[in-house]
C-alpha cells in the first residue's frame, strides 16, 4: 500500500467526525506521532525549574555559560522548537530581521540580500525579505507586518517620501538605513559615497577630451539620486563647456528609461560622444539599446555604466564602471547592526558609514577622435 493510500485508511477508520488533533496523532507514516517538545520537559530531564530554562534559553546573563550549554543540548536532543507566537504574544521580539529592498530582481539588491542573510545567520538571526517596488504604500504595510511580527529589527532601503506612520513606527522600532538616508527616519546609516561616484566617473570622460557628456540617472526624489546628479554637475562645472552636458533623469529601478533616453539623445540635433549611468538598471537598458543598435563603443561613444556586474566585464570591449562595494557594505551594517540589538542601544543616536566607490577602466571608453558621436539612426 502506498504512502497516501495509509493515510487515507487511517482516517477513514476515524471516521467523517475525527478532530484535527485526532488526524494530526494517528496518521500514517508521516503524521506527528509525539506531542510537542516544551520547556517543562527539557527542566524535568536536567531537574531544574521551568523559569531557569526559559532564562537560558533567551540568554539570559543570570545563568551561567555552562547552565546554558547543557540546557541548549538537552533541547536538541529532546527536539524542542521554540515557540515563536508565543512568545510574540508576551511581547518577546523574534529573531527576524526584516529588509526591505525596492527591487528583488535587481542584482544589486540580491547580492545585498545574500551578505546580510550570511552575516545575521552567524549571530543566530534570520534574515526576512520583503520587496518595496518604491512605493511608500507598500512600503508601509510591509512595516506593519514586520513590527507585528515583534521583528528584533528593520534593515531598509527607504522610498522616496515615507509615509508619516512608517516614520511612527520606525521610531518604536530598532532599524537602519541603507544606501538612501531620509532624515525623518533617523541618522543611522550605512552607504556608498554616491556624490564621488558619479564624479570620478564623469571627470574621467571629461579627462578623455569629451564635453558632450549625457547623464542618465535616477531623479533627484530620491537621496541616492540627488547625490549622483549632484556629482555629475559638479565635474561638469569644472570644464569650460558645461552648457553642453545633457541630463536624463528617470525612475531607478525602470528597465526600460535608460534605453528611451538612449534613442532620445541619439535622435538629437548633437547626440553626446559619451554617457554615464547612473543606476544598475539603467545601465543594462543603456547596453542593450546600444547593442540593439549597433553602436560601435567606444569608437563612436564612449559609455561608463554604474555597478560592477560579472556581466559589465565581458560585454563587448569590456565596461568601464563604477565599482560599488556593496557585499562588504552589507556586512559590516550587520555585524554593525547585530551588536545595536545585543547591546540594546536606542536608535537616536547619530552613526552613519559611507563606503567609498572606485572607477574601474576597461575598454568602453577613449580620448574624443575626429568624427565621434556621428550615427547612423535606424528606423
């Protein structure tokens, strides 16, 4: 008799009437055969009270280390799962810890995703992902959920314009920015110095002779893209010919601006001998428009794109970009973030960890020739 075929006969023999407690017992082979593992248990095996191992179990510095070895072995060996509702319910925080990212498919944001789950894990945390898509709303609901949950605490990439509860409940609530940083939910912060970013990228074309130089990037709504449009205008304004730069300013986690702004800038009366990006997503919109094209980079136009990608280093003369320590970043904003919530430190005070980028020269670029910047426009 087959597996499902067991268990369908042993429920038959219950009856149309057996309770789920009933099933749950005297299933087939794949049914709870043994009633739950609890605190109780493990204290009658070691014969201590009940209180001493719910101390040693929530780590509590009045038991001692050996107490709490010993406690901790008879829990696995009896199987003992801690129960998580319970203890939200008496308002014990869990050990989850939320991050909130705009955009999951980025691979910018998974590898982020895959440094902090790493690093929480060796401090006994889980990491639980929720996708934002920019939007303050769903921004906000996942924050209910998560501060529901009694989250230890919140790491997020916030949107734009937070939403005045999520600021509340952010300020009840042990968190971190990353990579953006609004000021109404606190001054702790980890990011990248996106300022520098785009200037070395833009001053490195304009070190190659060029000064029809386009910029597309994210709009100023957003901090990260205020800084990087920031640092675009500032090496522009170093040259004599800062009339000439041309800007693109669009949603960051579009997938399809970077190509629109490319043919925009192509189809104009003096299309820019090179481009610079300014977010992962717009780069691979900018690449696949110019290889769609055929546009001969950097013979014809010169591109420095945003990210290091695995991808940006075989693609086509190889990508000159901006390298951005993202991998490193996460982790020191958790192991940063790890010892807030052991120490029980409050959230107002001020911390902030700017990283810095680095420009990585492949073959994407070159000094301005003759003739740059003349296309053939299909279509």
């Amino acid at each position: 008799m087959s597996l499902i075929a067991q268990e369908q006969a042993d429920i038959d023999l219950m009856g149309p009437n057996a309770t789920f407690d009933q099933l749950l017992a005297g299933g087939g082979n794949n049914m709870a055969t043994s009633s739950m593992v609890t605190i109780k248990d493990i204290a009658a095996r070691l014969q201590v009270s009940a209180s001493t191992v719910g101390r040693a179990l929530a780590d509590d510095p009045r038991i001692s280390i050996a107490t709490k070895q010993k406690v901790t072995n008879a829990a696995n060996e009896l199987g003992y799962v801690a129960n998580r509702a319970a203890q939200m319910m008496r308002g014990v925080s869990s050990n989850l810890v939320g991050l909130m990212v705009p955009d999951i498919g980025n691979s910018f944001y998974s590898t982020i995703t895959h440094a902090f789950s790493k690093c929480l894990e060796s401090g006994g945390l889980q990491l639980t992902l929720s996708e934002t898509d920019d939007d303050r709303m769903a921004e906000l609901r996942h924050i209910r959920e998560l501060t529901s949950a009694n989250v230890a605490g919140i790491i997020l990439v916030p949107s734009a314009r937070p939403h005045p509860e999520t600021v509340r409940l952010l300020k009840q609530t042990p968190h971190i920015q990353l990579l953006r940083r609004q000021a109404s939910l606190g001054e702790q912060w980890f990011g990248i110095d996106d300022h520098q970013a785009l200037y070395l990228a833009t001053r490195h074309l304009i070190d190659l002779g060029h000064r029809r130089i386009a910029y597309i990037g994210g709009a100023e709504d957003w901090p990260t893209g205020a800084n990087r449009l920031a640092g675009f205008r500032r090496a522009i304004a170093e040259t004599a010919a800062a009339s000439q730069a041309i800007e693109e300013l669009g949603f960051p986690a579009s997938q399809t601006f970077g190509r629109e702004a490319l043919r925009r800038l192509l189809a104009s009366r003096k299309p820019p001998t090179a481009v610079t990006t300014g977010t992962v997503q717009h780069t691979l919109s900018v690449l696949e428009e110019i290889h769609e094209r055929g546009i001969a980079v950097p013979e014809q136009l010169s591109v420095v794109g945003f990210g290091d990608e695995m991808a940006f280093r075989w693609w086509g003369p190889g990508l000159t970009t901006i390298a951005l320590p993202v991998s490193e970043l996460a982790t020191a904003c958790g192991l940063w973030f790890m010892h807030q919530l052991k120490q029980g430190s409050p959230n107002n005070v001020p911390y902030s960890l700017v990283t810095s980028p680095q420009l990585i020269l492949r073959g994407s670029t070159r000094p301005l020739q003759p003739g740059s910047g003349k296309f053939v426009h299909s279509g």
